[in-house]
C-alpha cells in the first residue's frame, strides 16, 4: 500500500514527508507502548500510535519503520516533526482512534508483521 492511501483511509494530515507518500509499505503494527515495539516487532513500516514524544520517532528509525501515525487527534511538536525528517520518516496525524484505524489498514490490505518474542 502506498503511503498516500494511508492519508485517505485516515483522512491523515501530512506533517512531514509529503515527497515520500508514493513510497510502498506492505505491513503495519498499533502500540503505545516503545517497549513492545523494540521487543516483539522486527519487520513493520508503519506505526501508530497515540504516544506524543520523541522516542516514538527514535523507535521507529531504529525499527526501519517508513511511517508514523499519531492517532486520537495528537499532534507531535517540532522537535519530533525535524528527527522524523532527518531519517526520512513520514509522520500522518489523525483523529481516528487506534482501533478503527488499524481496522481500516487492515481491512485494505495492510497486514500485521510477524512477531518474534
């Protein structure tokens, strides 16, 4: 699924990476917890979640994720908008809440990855 799909399905606000919304994902997880995610996901490109702080951005980047979603209307500051576009990490907010979002993905054809404990 293209980036930008994900911006419609979620009525998203692009905050950053508009030149990348073309690029491909093919997996997605929801987490509010960072711990989780470095624990138990290895192979996902979009993360959402409703955790406004700059470690959100820092897991991803480490993750090699290639999108961030901030649900439940957050908005991210500067400070976390700048990392994301430093590595080249679009960052969508929306007003979905994290269940129906995922839902959405999901029913399009955004699958979860695979775990690995």
């Amino acid at each position: 699924m293209k980036i930008s799909k994900i911006v419609e399905l979620l009525d998203a606000k692009v905050l950053c990476g508009e030149e990348l919304l073309e690029n491909e994902v093919h997996s997605a997880c929801g987490s509010d917890m960072m711990s989780d995610v470095l624990a138990f996901v290895k192979d996902q490109a979009v993360l959402l979640t409703g955790l406004v702080n700059l470690q959100v951005v820092r897991t991803a980047a480490m993750m090699d994720m290639r999108c961030v979603v901030f649900v439940r209307g957050k908005n991210p500051g500067d400070d976390i908008v700048e990392f994301a576009k430093d590595n080249d990490i679009v960052v969508l907010a929306t007003a979905e809440r994290m269940y129906p979002a995922c839902g959405k993905l999901y029913a399009n054809g955004l699958v979860g990855g695979s775990l690995h404990a």
